[in-house]
C-alpha cells in the first residue's frame, strides 16, 4: 500500500489540498458567509455594520444578553410579484450573535441605522481601554 496516500498529518492533507482542485481548501474569497457583515476595532470601541437592504428598522429586533448581543429580523410573508428573471437581492431572515469580550462596555453600546447598514459601536469598558507602554 502507498503511505503517502494512508498518512495523513494536518500539514499533509493541507498541502496534498492546495494543489487538487477537488480538494477540501477553499480561499476565504470563495467562502459564502451567512449575511453580509464587517467586524472592525477602532480607537472608540468595537464596531458591527451589518447590511439591511430592503428592511425597515422597525423590523430589526437588537438584543444583549450578558456578554451576548443578538441581531434578528424574520421575514415577512412575501407577496407574490411572478416570476423572475434575476433574483439577486436576499431578502431572507437572520439571527446573528456574538459573544462580546470583557474589554467592551455591551452596555453602553449604540445603534444607528442609515442607507440599509445597520451599525453598532459597543466601547471600550473603562479604565481597559488599549494602552501604549514606552520601553525603558
């Protein structure tokens, strides 16, 4: 039997994958996320922008939970418009949550809805805020 094709170690079939293309890499590029969102860290705090086309944001429910915020919308009975001949805009329901560090004031977060984007700002909690150290 060929031991190279029975070994398996995580750098093995990493590699033995990068080459085939029927293998099991995928670059993030290629990989469909759930819903379109960025996660970012600036100087204020943390920040979510979560896209929202074609939803109002009375239908968006917002919900912290400890150290878990929640974002849902359900998606209402959609009225019949015939058939399409493209179908790209997704219009469909979505429950997203993250479990938010201690470094962050959940509590104090904010939300602001402009243009279909939907954004977050959770600060940095008090006296945790990031530091720069000189070397002595």
């Amino acid at each position: 039997m060929n031991t190279f094709l029975t070994e398996r170690n995580p750098f093995d079939i990493l590699v033995r994958n990068f080459f085939q293309d029927a293998g099991a890499y995928r670059p993030l590029a290629e990989s469909k996320l759930p819903h379109p969102l960025d996660i970012y860290e600036r100087d204020n705090g943390l920040g979510l922008d979560i896209a929202c086309t074609g939803i109002s944001k009375e239908d968006i429910e917002i919900l912290i939970e400890g150290n878990i915020i929640r974002v849902n919308y359900d998606k209402p009975q959609e009225e019949d418009l015939g058939e399409y001949i493209h179908r790209g805009i997704a219009k469909r329901s979505f429950n997203l949550g993250w479990k938010i560090d201690s470094r962050f004031n959940l509590s104090k977060a904010t939300a602001d809805f402009k243009n279909g984007l939907l954004q977050i700002i959770i600060p940095f909690a008090k006296g945790l805020e990031p530091k720069t150290l000189k070397i002595s």
